[in-house]
C-alpha cells in the first residue's frame, strides 16, 4: 500500500462519514455563530480598534469550535472498535494519524474560511484585501491545532469524559498557537502587511512541525489496547 | 518445511498487576481449526488481541506463518494475513456496507473490489442492506457484516473471538456455514468461544485457558459428553 494513498483513504473516509450527518461541521458552525453573536452585541465597538477585537473573537471561536470536531472525529473510531480495522490492515500507523490530520485540517478550513466570513459581516471590515494574509494565518494555526487535536483526541477517546479531557488538554498545549494566531491577525486586519507578521508565522510553522512529529511518533502508542 | 500458522513463545500480557495471559508457548499448524475455551477472565481474548497485533505483549513473542507479529513498518506481510473478528462491529455505523466494505478493501489493495464486494455482501446475506448504515442493521447483520470484512482479503488466518455471541439462528446458520467453508478452504481458524456446541461441531483441536494458562491442548474428542468432561477437567472448579 502506498503510503500516502493510505492517509488519503483515511481521509477520504472521514470526509464520506461527515457527509452523510454534517454532525461535526453543523455543531461547529452553530457555535461559531454563536459565539459571534454574543461578541457582537457585548462589544462596544467605539472604545476598541476593529482589529484587536476582531482578532481576539475569531481565536476564542475557531479553537472553541474545533475542538467539539475534533473529539467527534474519534468518537466514530472508537464506537464498535472500527480503529481496529484500520490497525489491522497493512497500513502504517502513522498514516493513519496523518489520515485524521488531513480530514479534521479539512473541516477546519471550512470552519475557519465560514467564521472569517461571518467576522467580516459582523465587525464590519472589507476581506478581500486581507484574505490571501488572513488565509495563511489560519491555514498555519488550523494545522498546528489539527495535529494537536488529532492527537489528543487519540488519547481522550478512551476516557469515559473524553470531551472534557480533550479541553483540559488541548486548550493549555494550543496556547502558543492561539497567541501567535492573534498576533498575526491583527497587523493583518489592521492593513499592515505580511512581513509584519513574519516572527509569528515561523513560531506557527515551528509548532506545526513538532505538533504533527509528535503526533506521527505517538500515535501508535495511544492505540494499542 | 512451511512454518506454523501460529507460534507463541513465553507471550504474556500483564495489565498493572493482573496477568491477563501467563507466559504462554502454543503452535497452531496451517489449516488447522483450534477452539479456545476456558471461563471469563481466561486469557482468550487477550491471546487474540496479542496475535492480531492490537495489544502490545508485555513479554515473549508471536509468529504467524513465520513473521513476527508486531506494529509498524514492515509489519504488513503478518497483518496481511490475520482476520480478526471480535466483540465488537468493527466497521463504521455511518457508513453502509457497501462503503465499509470498499474502503477496508481499498486499504488492503485488492484488484476488482466492485465484484468482490458485491459477491461478499451477497455471500453473508448482506445484499437488501448494502447501502443502508451498518449502525442500522441487526446484531446478527452486524456479525455478518464484520466477517465479510475479515475474509474480504481472504487472510490466510481467521482470529475468531466470540463470534456467535448474540446471533440469531439464521445468523449463526450464515456463520457457521461460512467457518466450515474457510475451513475446508485450508484456512487456520482460532476461535474463542464459551459455546461448547459449536466448538464441537467446528473445531478439530481445542486449549483450554484458565486464569491466563494454558490447561490443556488436545485433539478434540467426538461426542457431548467428553467435551463437557475434558472441559470440566481442564478449567477446574466447578461454576468457572
């Protein structure tokens, strides 16, 4: 088996699962929507810079958001043992994890591209001129959190409170990643361009590489009984 | 001379302080057809779960067919050849059978998978349910369901762990008929069980396991009666 059309077929199962219910991507988008909504009327938006708060509500929604996917994408793993299938087949463990990764990265996306829609309606800011440098920064952190997230869901899916092990777990860790995610948005929503941002973009990528490493090496790990 | 369809040198499975599976020294000849009894807690399922990989041994080894079992790159000619049926599905309940089915298969490579798929599913009676959700179907649809993902690659070793449990009788009917013909097909077949009935009337060797060892490996007896004696003797106090 190729390996990377074994991650692809892990993938592209997921993907199928998920159409067939939309449970994770519809749970996701109501609480993103939520969320938004709830900042919108709090806020005073004349005493604040557009762009600091629109950052700081767009990273407290998309983690949020993303960790409810995230701990669905392992449920179904889990539920009647189907993960033994995919251990028992001839495919390497760590295609496996980066199968995952790549659905739930997927799913983030959409996520992240639907909320940074919903933010530009509801702070009132053009962006398309931002879109390419705000596309980055939520590419990067989506797949730092993906690799994180995939991974402790890994681990909090055997547990009986799975979903409150995963918050425990995974919003400390993503810390520098959400931080590095507001530094770089907001410069970006503020007109200034990507150079700016340089610093955080590479502290993301770097945390990207460890998060998926640890993952590819961990993964078997956390799967055997 | 072919290597054993099944090798175990001093396996042994500690949970904590528990000894699921005392170390434990078995061989299994290709084709043959090996019944596991022994009561709850014996160690069957872990020895099974030990062979198919998805435990770690705490110590000793396994072979099948003469690779060794374990996790990892390189391990795919061992994997390759086990189908495991367990407990639990198996396979996932948003998905049909159909879609099960064609994407375990998919993992494994195999040429022509539309046929062979449609063959499976109308093989283990599956054929009115392939595009419904497997989380839909009836116990004894899901048992069937699972074993045609198991014998999709035709594995050359079949890791049975309770698979009549819960069937109805047509079920069992499928399920039956089908381990009799992956028998006679040449496969080795290693099936835990606590029904002594079907035991009997399927396998040709038995072990016996009780409290993590192993109690007995003999040639299966003929007849009820020395069955439930031999297993009487082996597993020891009465009402394990």
């Amino acid at each position: 088996m190729n390996y990377l059309r074994g991650v692809w077929l892990v993938a592209r199962k997921d993907l199928l699962s998920e159409t067939r219910t939309f449970e994770r991507l519809s749970s996701m988008l109501f609480l993103a929507l939520t969320i938004l909504v709830i900042f919108n009327f709090a806020l005073d938006f004349s005493r604040w810079q557009m762009a600091d708060l629109a950052a700081g509500v767009l990273w407290v929604t998309l983690p949020l958001a993303a960790v409810l996917a995230l701990h669905d994408s392992f449920r179904a793993e889990r539920e009647d043992q189907a993960l033994w299938g995919l251990l028992l087949a001839p495919l390497d463990e760590s295609a496996i994890y980066l199968g995952k990764l790549l659905s739930n990265l997927l799913l983030l996306l959409i996520l992240g591209a639907l909320t940074l829609g919903l933010s530009a309606v509801f702070f009132n800011f053009n962006l398309v001129p931002v879109a390419a440098g705000l596309g980055l920064v939520v590419l990067l952190n989506a797949l730092g959190f993906a690799a994180l997230g995939t991974l402790f869901a890994t681990l909090s899916s055997r547990a009986r409170r799975g979903e409150v092990l995963l918050h425990l777990l995974l919003l400390p860790v993503a810390i520098p990643l959400i931080l590095a995610a507001v530094r770089s948005t907001t410069p970006l929503l503020a007109g200034r361009g990507l150079g700016e941002v340089r610093p955080w973009l590479q502290l993301t990528v770097a945390m990207d590489v460890i998060f998926t490493t640890a993952g590819v090496l961990l993964f078997g790990y956390l799967t055997e009984e | 001379m072919m290597p054993p369809a099944v090798r175990t040198r001093a396996l042994s499975k500690r949970y904590g302080a528990r000894v699921a599976l005392a170390p434990l020294d078995l061989e299994v000849a290709a084709g043959e057809f090996l019944a596991l009894v022994g009561p709850n807690g014996a160690g069957k399922s872990t020895l099974l779960l030990l062979l198919a990989a998805l435990a770690r041994p705490s110590d000793g080894q396994a072979w099948l067919f003469g690779h060794p079992v374990e996790r990892g790159p390189g391990s795919s000619a061992g994997r390759r050849a086990v189908g495991y049926v367990g407990h639990p599905l198996i396979a996932y309940r948003a998905l049909s059978p159909r879609q099960n089915l064609e994407f375990f298969g998919r993992l494994y490579g195999l040429p022509g998978l539309e046929a062979l798929v449609d063959a499976s599913l109308a093989r283990f009676g599956l054929a009115e349910q392939a595009d419904d959700p497997a989380g839909s179907l009836s116990r004894g649809q899901q048992q069937r369901l699972s074993l045609a993902r198991a014998l999709l690659h035709e594995p050359p070793l079949l890791l049975l762990d309770e698979p009549f449990n819960s069937l109805d009788s047509e079920a069992t009917g499928v399920l039956s008929g089908a381990l009799r013909q992956a028998s006679r097909a040449g496969r080795t077949v290693l099936m835990a069980t606590h029904d002594l009935d079907r035991a009997r009337e399927l396998a040709g060797q038995v072990a016996v396991l009780r409290r993590g060892h192993l109690a007995l490996r003999a040639e299966a007896p003929a007849g009820a009666q020395a069955w439930a004696s031999l297993y009487r003797r082996a597993a020891g106090e009465a009402g394990e």
